[in-house]
C-alpha cells in the first residue's frame, strides 16, 4: 500500500474552494479522499522506513482519542 505525504497548504486551499471550513477528522478524511481523486499525483510518496513510524504515531493518537 502506498503512503503519501501532502502538502497541507493545497489540502487547505482545496477545501477552501469547496466552501468547506469545519475542521473535524471525518471532513478533513473526506476532504483529502476528494483531493486525492481530483489530483492522484500530489504530494510525494513516503519512504518504507518511516511507515512504521507514522503507524505507531497514528495509533498512539488513536488511544488517545478514545481515552
């Protein structure tokens, strides 16, 4: 599975040209799925050896999420 990393200023700048303002993570998810879509070739891909790494990242935020 490929990871890549975006640049957040066009994630930012794609929503602001769809109206989209609220800052929530189930719209941000929505809102880079459809950037992703409109633009397959943005941002670079992420190395193998720093996908362990944004996984731990990911999952520690998600315990403290639930917490």
């Amino acid at each position: 599975m490929a990871t890549r990393q975006l640049p957040p200023a066009q994630i930012k700048t794609f929503a602001a040209s769809r109206g989209t303002r609220a800052k929530a993570d189930r719209i941000d998810a929505e809102i880079i799925a459809r950037f992703m879509a409109f633009r397959p070739d943005a941002g670079r891909n992420l190395p193998h050896k720093k996908r362990p790494i944004l996984r731990s990242l990911t999952s520690k935020r998600g315990r403290l999420v639930e917490t």
